[in-house]
C-alpha cells in the first residue's frame, strides 16, 4: 500500500477502531472465541468489539492456527486491516541456540546473525510477525536474572551484535522476503541496571554514563533499522520510561530518529500507578500516549480511556492518529495488506522448523560459545579415560535455558547421551538433583566415582533459576551441588567441571577444586554434543567472556571497563590502607572480560605502531602484532585490541575494547595481525553529552583477554 493509502486508511478509522489498533492481547483471546469471551474478556471487562478491532496479538504461533487466526480477524474487521503476530524469539525458535550471554561468548557476530537468520525463517513460515528481540541492555550485575538475555558489559560488542541480531532478523527486504520478521530492540531505556540487581527495581545512572555506556547499543540496534523498540520497565531520572517523554520523544525519536512502533512492555503502561506517577489508569493513558507509546501491551488503559481524553480535550487525537500510522506502517512494510498471511505456510513449518542444516548452525553456535576457564592438562580427554558423568545436569534435557518456547526438550540430548558416543562404557550418577539431594544419591555417586579415572561433573542452574524475575543474593551453586564437589574432591580423582548456567557465578570456591571447568551457559538444543565435542578435542574450545566472573558477590559490581579513581591500585600498590581496593579479595574478577582457554596456548610478541604519533584531523595509524600457536593443539584465538585515554576531560575507563579478531593457528604457526585506529575510535562523550576528542597520550593494549596485554604508547596530535 501507499503511504498516501495508509493516511487515507487512519481517517476512515473510527476513534474505538484507532484505539483497537493500540491493544497488545495475548493468544488465548483469539484461540477460542467462546472461551475467550466467557474468560479473559469478562475478566478484563472488555467489549467483544476488541476481538476484531485489536491491532496485535502476542505469544501465538504455528501456520494453521495463525492462518485461521488471521482468516477470521480479518471477516469481522470493518476495513479489513491485518493483525500483526509477535512472540518472544530470544535464541531461536525451535532450533535453539545457546542463551544470548552464550552466544556473545563467540565473539561471531556474522555467526549471531545468522542464528537470528536461522530463528527468523522458522518464525516466520510459523506465521509471526515480529520477534521481541534483540535485548541490548548493558549488564554489570549478575545477580539480575536477565543477565542471560544480555550480550554483557561492553558497549563496543553489544552494538555489534545489537546489529547483528536486527539484521538477521530483518534482511534487506522485509516487505518481500518472508522468511524474515521484523525486530524490537529492547528494553529502552537502562533495564540491565537495577539497583542491587533485583528485578525491575530502580535504575538511577546520570545521563552522561547512560550515553557512555548504555546508549550506543541501542542506536546501533535502531540505526540497522529495527522496526519496533520496547519500552523498559524501570524508572531513568526518576519517570518510568513508558511515561519519559525525554526519553522518547526527544532521546528515541528525535535524536535516535526513530519512526517506528514503540510498544510498552507487558502492563507497563498500568504500571504507571504503582510506580507513582499516575493516579489512575486514565492518567497512565494520558502519560503513556504523550510520551509517543503506540501499543499497549496487556492492559487496558488505552482501550478504556484514550476515547474519553479526546471528547475532554485532554489529549490531543492526533497523538492517537500518529500512533495508529506507525503500526499500519508497520504492518505495510510487513507487507499484511497485500498478503495479510505472509510467510504462514504448513507444509515449509514441516520442512524448515528443526531442520538438520539448523541444527548444525546450533551445532557451531554452542561450540563457539563454551568458554573454558581452566584447564590443568585433563582436557581434552583420552579414549581411554575411565570416565563418569556425575550430577544433576549429567543426564538433563534442562539445557535450553529461559526463553526458549518453542524448544522441545523431548529433542534435547543430555551430556550423559553424547558422551556415551565417545565412552560407550561410561559410568554415571545424578549425585544431587538441581537445588536438593539425598545421601542415598550421595553415595552412589561416590561408588561411582571411586570406578573412574576422571570425573566429568556436570551442575549448575535450572532454566528457572534465571531470567525474568530471577534475581538472587547468593551466585554459589546451590548447597546441595556444592556438597557433591567437595566429596567427590576427597576421593583425589580428575575433576571436570561441566557448568550449565545462565548467569556468572562464584566460583572461588568451585575453581580450586576443579582440574578444568567449561562454561557451556544454556548451550540450547545441540549443546550436549558441542560439550562433547569439546571435552573429547574434536572441537577446541574458544569462547571469551564478556561478563566478568566476580570473586564473590560482595564484589558487584566488577568490569573490565571501570573508572581509575583517584587512588588505584595500580599507582598506590595494594599494601596500603588509603587505597581503593577490599581488604579481602584484589580488586581484579575471578575470570576477567575477554578471558577464555585454548587446548593451545598463544604467545604475543612484537607489538609494533605504524606512527607513535596519531595526527587529530583524519589522522589512523596502524598496530601490528605478532601470533604464535606455542602449544601441542590447533587453536583459535580472539585477539583483543583495547584503548586508554590517559587524559580526558571526564575520566576515561581504564580500557576500552575497540576491536577484535578471531584467528585460527595451526600448532607452531604464527601471523601478523594488524588493526587500524582512527581518531572515531579516540572520541568519547564529554560531561555536556557531545561527542569529543582532545590532543594527549593514549595506551594501545593487544592480548587474549582484557587483563593479559602487550601495550604501547600513542599520542594524539594536532
Ligand atoms: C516480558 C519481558 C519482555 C517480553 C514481554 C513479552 O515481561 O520484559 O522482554 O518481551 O514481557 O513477553
């Protein structure tokens, strides 16, 4: 359709049906109209009008029943305007990919893209519309159970895969390619900063970190051109964003130039009233509507009061108008009006969903998302290792984490299944389930422990334990998992720690008792083989953090790209009292950001810049450095560059990851990585919000993780 159509369209609209295109509802209204009428329609007191006059529905899925859904919207819709499909797609749809916090652990964005690629496709031919993703929120506490949605600390990588996921999501042609689906970037703005990391509770960062650190994933993610944003929950300068209208309207849509759909999170909009800022829910319409939000996602403030605001002159209707555009933009770009069914196709849903070729890119996705932490030589395994697979994940399908729908855990091998590919003789024990355990299960572990040479021990989290309302104060595993480890200590056995999780954890004290621990996060529907793969050495392990581990949860929180202070450790040592530091723990994290073990090791050498000095107008220069596999193993390493502005007019972290590449060494073989620095990558936000970029000496840093670094010397000069 024209866009001249769509204006034309909106003025046909009576005021309830504009309104109906405003209202979010949830599958269940649309399966059954009966049920739905005599249910959560009576239970939210609305008029049956809103079956065929909501705009959008959420949590449905499956081509016949969204062909049928739509079919019978669109009889009983006046104009015969399409609904839109949405659903949370995280990590994949039915092929599931491992947990974003995973996935960002490849340091592959172009492999992250096509995960969203894969996760698309499959959404798509099941007849959704849009995904509800990416997640971009900047997280530095892993006590918020949404660290797992993530892709963690630095804002350099989550622009990156920011991008990456809103372009596999949508391709270059949404309007005729639908085997895409439209984004949502999420939750604007500052969700991943809760204060002691408890769900949505109160955000409060100054607006100049916001714009260093939070920011820029989102604009990055909007500047690929997402569809849709999602308003977060949380407060920022002390007005819930839903009601923020410099937020939205000035940050969002004039500064970010975004003029797509804006739709609250789930009953945000209500939520104005507890948060307090609204009285009522006709207030928390009026706020919401003035502050740009367009859809309304589950409850009922707009359906019940926007109307009334208008015949009082309390709002104006062209805010209505405006918002109802957007979504028949939306729906248009989606191409609805020529073909309001899409990509909804049964017989492609039978082909492509789960296919083999997607299980692969699952495959290569959990492999390059595993991150080994230590490694005293156990790994990889030998043949003929005696092996048992102990514990409350040993033998689980609990390995697709939060948010994964439609992942079929019937589909999911367990690590005790895998395994026995390589070690048809393999022993195993549950030894404790996930949060309790018995002594009986103790002592079979025990005994079976005793008939191994090497004890693959597999904890970790339930898929519940983490997410939307998974906040927690302790990040040790649970006791009963804890007890497991240290009696299996005692019989001096080779200890491989296999960890299924979805969030950093403590593992002080896990980490001395272990002979090698691999992070495979929620590594989703193949992860049971890429663990496999990897313990046996078929794959090497290659993935690099990007959340820091902490040494213990009084040290939240810790990352790699803080602020000096005036009395580092660094210039004062640690011996002192009057310095910044604990007295009980080093100020540096258990694993630090970027960290990550090979089967290799790598040496770097012979970091060489171009210039020393950088000149300000259009000035780069070039850093070189040298790569050599020292170890008996083929590798593959992520090579880190990171920068220090030793002089600012703010203070400036004491790095900054600038840029990344991922190499594979053959054992003995070295290269020569380059890496280009531009005055862009020097520039930071001044306290006045503006971009800025002065004279002085810079600190370039190359390495394999942000704390084990070559560096030189830069100056940046007029
Ligand atoms: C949830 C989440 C949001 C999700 C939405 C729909 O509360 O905060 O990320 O997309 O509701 O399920």
């Amino acid at each position: 359709m024209k866009h001249e159509q769509l204006i034309d369209l909106v003025e046909q609209l009576t005021l309830p049906e504009k309104i109906g295109q405003l209202q979010q509802l949830t599958g269940d209204f649309f399966i059954d109209r009966e049920t739905a009428i005599t249910g959560p329609m009576k239970e939210y007191g609305l008029d049956e009008n809103l079956l065929h006059q909501a705009g959008s529905v959420l949590g449905l899925s499956g081509a016949a029943d969204l062909i049928e859904v739509q079919k019978n919207y669109i009889e009983k819709s006046r104009l015969g305007i399409p609904l839109l499909f949405m659903a949370d797609i995280i990590h994949g749809y039915r092929t599931i990919f491992p947990i974003p916090l995973g996935l960002a652990c490849s340091w592959n964005p172009e492999l992250v893209e096509k995960t969203a690629q894969v996760a698309a496709k499959e959404s798509a031919v099941s007849g959704l519309h849009v995904t509800f993703s990416p997640m971009v929120d900047l997280v530095r506490d892993p006590r918020w159970g949404r660290v797992m949605e993530s892709t963690g600390e630095d804002p350099y990588l989550n622009q990156l895969y920011g991008k990456a996921f809103v372009n596999g999501y949508q391709g270059k042609d949404l309007t005729n390619d639908h085997e895409r689906i439209a984004a949502c970037v999420k939750h604007f703005a500052g969700y991943g900063a809760p204060e002691g990391g408890r769900e949505y509770n109160t955000v409060d960062i100054s607006e100049w970190e916001f714009r260093d650190f939070y920011l820029p994933a989102y604009a990055e993610a909007i500047q690929a051109g997402s569809k849709l944003v999602m308003t977060a929950f949380n407060i920022l300068e002390g007005i819930p964003a839903t009601a923020n209208k410099k937020l939205m309207r000035d940050i969002l849509r004039k500064e970010l130039k975004f003029n797509g759909v804006l739709i609250s999170d789930w009953a945000a909009i209500k939520e104005l009233i507890p948060h307090g800022v609204a009285a009522d829910e006709a207030e928390a319409a009026e706020l919401a509507i003035e502050a740009g939000v367009d859809i309304e996602m589950m409850t009922f403030c707009y359906h019940h009061f926007l109307q009334e605001l208008v015949e009082e002159g309390l709002i104006e209707q062209g805010l209505i108008d405006e918002a109802v555009l957007r979504i028949l933009e939306l729906k248009n770009d989606l191409g609805l009006f020529e073909n309001p069914y899409r990509g909804a196709d049964e017989q492609k849903e039978a082909e492509v969903v789960y296919s083999e070729e997607h299980q692969q890119i699952a495959l290569k996705a959990a492999e390059e998302s595993i991150v080994l932490l230590k490694n005293n030589g156990s790994l990889p395994l030998k043949i003929e290792d005696k092996i048992a697979v102990i514990g409350p994940v040993a033998n689980s399908t609990d390995l697709l984490g939060n948010w994964s729908w439609k992942g079929d855990r019937s589909e999911t091998q367990t690590l005790t299944s895998a395994l026995s590919i390589y070690y048809p003789h393999l022993l195993e024990a549950q030894g404790c389930g996930v949060l309790d355990g018995s002594s009986t299960q103790l002592e079979e572990a025990l005994e079976i422990a005793k008939n191994a040479d090497k004890i693959i021990l597999a904890l970790g989290e339930s898929a519940d334990m983490v997410g939307e309302g998974a906040s927690v104060t302790n990040l040790q595993l649970p006791e009963c998992q804890l007890n497991l480890l240290n009696e299996i200590s005692k019989l001096n056995k080779t200890i491989v720690l296999v960890l299924i999780n979805g969030r950093p954890l403590d593992l002080s004290d896990v980490s001395e008792k272990c002979d090698a621990i691999l992070e495979a996060w929620f590594p989703g529907s193949k992860g049971a083989e890429a663990v496999a793969n990897i313990l046996v050495g078929n794959t090497v392990p290659q993935g690099k953090l990007t959340m820091s581990f902490p040494r213990n949860i009084g040290q939240i929180p810790v990352y790699y790209n803080a602020f000096n202070t005036g009395r580092p450790t660094e210039l004062l040592g640690t011996e002192g009292r009057y310095i910044s530091k604990y007295v009980d723990v080093p100020n540096t994290p258990l694993f630090p950001f970027g960290f990550g073990l090979s089967y290799t090791s790598f040496d770097y050498q012979d970091l060489q810049l171009s210039s020393k000095e950088m000149k300000m107008e259009n000035g780069e220069i070039t850093a070189s450095v040298t790569i050599r596999n020292t170890g008996n193993h083929d590798g593959v390493e992520t090579i880190q560059w990171y920068i220090r502005d030793l002089v600012g007019k703010v203070v400036r972290p004491v790095k900054e990851l600038k840029g990344f590449e991922k190499i594979h060494l053959k054992k003995n073989e070295s290269k020569q990585i380059t890496f280009t620095i531009t005055t862009d990558q020097l520039t930071y936000i001044h306290s006045d919000f503006k971009k800025t970029i002065e004279p002085g000496e810079f600190i370039l840093m190359v390495g394999g993780d942000s704390e084990n670094i070559l560096q030189e010397r830069l100056s940046l000069v007029l």
